[in-house]
C-alpha cells in the first residue's frame, strides 16, 4: 500500500490516486488511477458538478516515461447526466477532450520538438510521427496565445 501512495505521489495528479500497475510484454508500464474524495464529477460541456452517473468505460492516455518504461494511464472514465448539457463525458483535468496523451507529454514532445527533428522526439517518447507533429503545433499555439505581443516602431 505505501508503494501505491508513493507512485500516487510521483505521478503528481492531484485528484487522482493509483490504485493498480502492471508491466506490459513490451515494458510499457500501465497504471490504472481513479478519482479521490467525493464522487461529483465536472460536465464536459458546461463545467457544472453533477453525482448523476450513466456509465463507464476505461480511456487511456500516453504519459511522461518513468525511467526507461513508457507510461500509460488507465481510468475509468463516466458518462454523466447533466441537468443543462444532456449526457456528456466527465471533464478531466491532466488531459484534454478526446486527447491521447496528456498535457504534459504534449508539453515535453512540443520542447523537444523545438531542440531536434519531429521524428527524433516522436521515437523518444514513443508515439507516432503524426501525434508528436499534433503535440508540436499545440506547443507553438499554446505558446503563441501566451506570449507578449510588441508593438511595431514605425
């Protein structure tokens, strides 16, 4: 158990606790998390808290490696019944809708595609050349939203 709450913490998602991890045939660490504290979770449209759940499924998404192993996270994901939206998927927080990785792999994948060739970083995290170009053009929008925007002198 105390090995759970360490990888809970290493893994850094606030809301979430690892409940179980396995080691894949091809090293590729699986890590199956769910949600902690109360059980209201956020419409995906309206950003509204509802308990009203209509079903499950087990979504994946890509991760920052740990050492050598390529990490997946496994949660089981809820349809909710919202009083404005209608049914809707649960919004989280580490990842974006119907993305395949996480924030942050997308984060890492779009600076390292900014230091070496898209198919190098694509082969070092272990994704496809499409997805680490994605995760690129991500990265240059995010950090182009964000910038600091100067004037031109004429």
């Amino acid at each position: 158990m105390g090995s759970q709450r360490n990888c809970t913490w290493i893994l850094g998602l606030s809301r979430f606790r690892v409940v179980m991890m396995e080691e894949e045939a091809n090293g590729r660490l699986v890590i199956r998390i769910e949600r902690r504290g109360v059980r209201r979770y956020t419409c995906s449209g309206c950003g509204r808290r509802t308990g009203r759940v209509r079903s499950t499924r087990d979504r994946t998404w890509d991760d920052l490696p740990w050492a050598a192993h390529h990490v997946t996270l496994l949660y089981r994901q809820r349809r909710i019944v919202c009083r404005h939206c209608g049914i809707r998927t649960e919004r989280i927080e580490f990842a974006d809708p119907k993305a395949r990785v996480t924030r942050r792999l997308r984060q890492q994948i779009g600076v390292d595609c900014q230091s070496m060739p898209t198919s190098h970083a694509a082969v070092r995290h272990g994704v496809s050349w499409g997805k680490a170009r994605r995760a690129e053009n991500a990265f240059l929008a995010e950090w182009d939203r964000t910038r600091v925007k100067r004037q031109p002198r004429h």
